[in-house]
C-alpha cells in the first residue's frame, strides 16, 4: 500500500465527538476494532490519552476489551482498505466475554494507582459502571 498509514492514522477516520468518543452507527464507543491496510487494529478514543492515571488505565482496558474482539471478527483483507469490523455469531455473548475482560483489567491495574485515592475512586466507579452496561445491554452476567 502507497502510503502505508499507521495505526493511527487509520483510527483517526472514525468521526469523535466532542468528548473524543467514536461516533459509530449513531452511539459513542470508547474503542473499537478496524481492518488497517489487511491488519487487525485496536483504536481507543481520544479520551483516555490523558495525563490522568485512572484515564491511561481505564483506556488500556479498553484496549484489551478490544482486543478480545480479535477472536470475534473475521480476517482482513490483505488490501489497502480501511473499515470497521463487525462480530460474527452472538454479538451478545462476545460483548460479555470483552466486559469480562475490560473488568479483570482494571482489578488487576487498579494497583497502579498507588496511593492515588481519587484514582482508586475512579476505577472503582468504573468497574460497577462497566458491569452495569454490560448486564444492562447484553445480558452479562459479571
């Protein structure tokens, strides 16, 4: 491909809104997975690149939430094109299987908060917030 792009510059052809989150099919996501130039790419939205330790950690979940869906998504095609992808099979269960993902990653990072309480606080707030949307919407048992 000529140019090849980066991961990033793939990720950047996703609209954001004003918040940096992906606007995809009408809703906001806060990472997502592409085909880039025949490979497979996590992309995570503006939001989490700042300086804020419980924002780096909360994205890099996110990035392993995305991750996962690798196992949900057919190959790419090994040409110069760049798309979303969508799941094959049970949307719901392989939603649940990334949450359960997402989760066990901020338990786990949650300790790289050291003695940050606000940090502690936000993470927190965020794994009951992340079982809540994945029980709320798909059914998740977490």
């Amino acid at each position: 491909c000529d140019p090849k792009l980066s991961d990033a510059q793939c990720c950047n052809q996703i609209p954001t809104n004003y918040q940096g989150l992906f606007i995809i099919g009408g809703a906001t996501a806060g990472g997502t997975v592409m085909c880039c130039q025949g490979r497979k790419i996590t992309c995570i939205a503006n939001k989490y690149t700042s300086g804020d330790p419980s924002i780096a950690i909360i994205g890099k979940c996110i990035e392993e939430h995305e991750r996962k869906h690798f196992d949900h998504v057919g190959e790419c095609p090994s040409n110069c094109s760049a798309f979303l992808m969508t799941h094959q099979g049970d949307a719901d269960h392989n939603e649940c299987e990334a949450y359960a993902v997402e989760i066990n990653c901020l338990r786990r990072r949650i300790q790289e908060c050291g003695s940050n309480t606000l940090c502690r606080v936000r993470i927190n707030a965020e794994i009951s917030a992340t079982r809540q949307t994945g029980k709320n919407q798909y059914g998740c048992s977490l």
